[in-house]
C-alpha cells in the first residue's frame, strides 16, 4: 500500500490520530467484526493520540477495491502520516494490535 498519501488516507478514512489509527473494515453480519470493534476501541482509549474509525466495507466498495480488502474484518493500521504500518485481516489479537501501535507510534 506504499504510495498512499496522508491526505488521501485523510480523505478514505475521515479523521486520523494524532499518533496513530486503528482502520476497521467490516460488514453488518460479520460476529469477528463486532469483537474486533471491541478490541480496538480498547487498546485507542489505552493510547493516548490513537483513534479507533471502522467504516462499512459493503457501503464503500470503491475503497475495498481499492485496498484490495478481501474479507472483514480487515484492520490496518497507520502512523501518523497515515502510512500502512500493519494490515491483518481477520480478528486480530489485542496483543498483535499492541505491538503493531509500537511500531506506528
């Protein structure tokens, strides 16, 4: 996903963190997305400056192409500069997310 600029990540996404972004890719029967919804919103509210956005990957399909997103969910997560530090898909382990922040941050 090299070549992704913050301001077009800005413009897919909404709103960036100020250290770092937990991106959710996930659709409205999917029992993994809902638990990962939990998990990442638990470790952004333990990191100061990171910011949990789940968007609808049947609502945008345009950008699930685009990011080649095959199943949900999909998490990435982005640096500050909303570069790609981590794209896993299925339901990450809380751990995973952690390490993966320590990376972006």
């Amino acid at each position: 996903m090299a070549g992704w600029r913050e301001s077009e990540v800005r413009e897919l996404v909404g709103r960036l963190g100020e250290r770092a972004t937990l991106v959710q890719f996930s659709s409205a029967f999917c029992q993994p997305c809902r638990a990962t919804r939990r998990v990442l919103a638990e470790v952004a509210e333990m990191v100061p400056g990171v910011c949990h956005v789940e968007i609808d990957a049947e609502a945008e399909l345009d950008l699930v192409r685009a990011l080649r997103i095959l199943k949900t969910p999909t998490v990435l997560v982005l640096d500050a500069q909303g570069d790609i530090v981590l794209r896993a898909s299925g339901q990450p382990r809380k751990a995973d997310v952690i390490a993966a922040l320590g990376k972006a941050l």
